[in-house]
C-alpha cells in the first residue's frame, strides 16, 4: 500500500529515475560560470538554463531583477554574483 502511494506521488512530481534535478549544460559554461566566487557547478547549471548565462561576462552585466525571476535565487545572493563577475572580469583586464 506505501509503494503504491509512493508510486503515485512521484508520479505527480514528474520524477523520473535517473534522471538529475539539475539542468544538463554545456561543460565550458559550467567551467567558466564557476571561475565567479560563489557560483558552484549546480549554481552554474541553473544560471545557464533557467537564466541564459553563458559566460561571465553575461553574468556581469545581467539585471539581478530579471535573473532573480529567472532562476528562483535572491536578489542578494545573485547581487553578489554579479558583482564577483564583475570583478573577476577587471581583474582579467588589468592582469
């Protein structure tokens, strides 16, 4: 009887086996979003897909507004984000 509710609830969730929670992305974003302090591979991954953030430079310059609605993440938290883009991005132009 519990796995039939079980069965069932994860039918409503859409859960598949196997299958991951976080958006499949190309690996080079992925390597170049995590360059920003703060931005892990899972943070990557959803910047990509559900923000389209392609690179750092994109990340730099995106409305936190906008990406906030986006992705699900707190103006804060993309706030500091983009403002590590922003310094990695100087930090490359000065080196």
């Amino acid at each position: 009887e519990n796995i039939e509710r079980l069965k069932k609830y994860l039918e409503e969730i859409g859960w598949e086996p196997g299958k991951s929670k976080y958006p499949k992305v190309n690996k080079e974003v992925v390597k170049d979003l995590t360059r920003v302090e703060g931005v892990n591979i899972h943070v990557a991954r959803i910047l990509a897909k559900k923000g389209g953030i392609s690179s750092v430079k994109e990340l730099a310059e995106s409305g936190i507004d906008e990406l906030a609605k986006k992705t699900g993440y707190s103006k804060s938290r993309i706030s500091r984000w983009v403002e590590n883009a922003k310094k990695l991005l100087e930090s490359i132009t000065v080196a």
